[in-house]
C-alpha cells in the first residue's frame, strides 16, 4: 500500500505543484490501522522545503480526491507532511565523500 501512495501522490505533486521548488516523495509510511499516512519529501533547492510544505498541507484535500479517484482503496489515510531528514543526511554524506575523492 506504501507504494501505491507514494506513486500517487507523486503524480499529484506533478501536475499539481509548481516546479520550482521540485518537490520529491521520497517515501510513504502508513499507520498499522490504515488510517493515517506521513508523506516524507525533499526539496530542490533545499531552502524551499518551507514552501513545499505549505502547497502539500494546503493541497490535502485534493490529493485525497485524487487517490480516491485512482484507486480501490476502502480507507483514504489522513495525511501528515514531513521533510525527509534522512534523505537529506544521506545526501550530505555524498557530497561530502564526493569532495573527499575529488580532492585525492
């Protein structure tokens, strides 16, 4: 079910948000019951991640329509929007590893 949200959502932030900031779903996690989800996302450039929060929690309503229209789910989750930490961390690491190698 993660996956199937997280696509759908993501073809929601396409033909719904603007491109600039790009917003990417990075992943979906789902509550044991079904009823809520967390929507974790980035954000190019990442100053902008305030914005993309504020079109995703403003945008709640429409992209339950749009789940509800392009799936047979029985339960459409409530949806909390966060800013992938983790994401975000791990690409730090890589560039700093890649300044590390350029500069050998």
């Amino acid at each position: 079910m993660e996956s199937l949200l997280r696509e759908l959502v993501a073809t929601f932030v396409v033909a719904e948000a603007n491109p600039n900031p790009l917003i990417t779903i990075t992943r979906v996690s789902v509550s044991p019951n079904l009823r809520d989800a967390t929507v974790f996302f980035t954000t190019i450039p990442d100053n902008r991640e305030q914005d993309a929060l504020v079109f995703m929690k403003r945008a709640g309503t429409e992209l339950r329509d749009h789940i509800k229209k392009r799936s047979n789910l029985k339960y459409i989750p409530n949806f909390v929007f966060e800013v992938d930490g983790g994401e975000r961390a791990r690409q730090y690491i890589d560039d700093l590893s890649r300044k590390i190698e350029e500069q050998k």
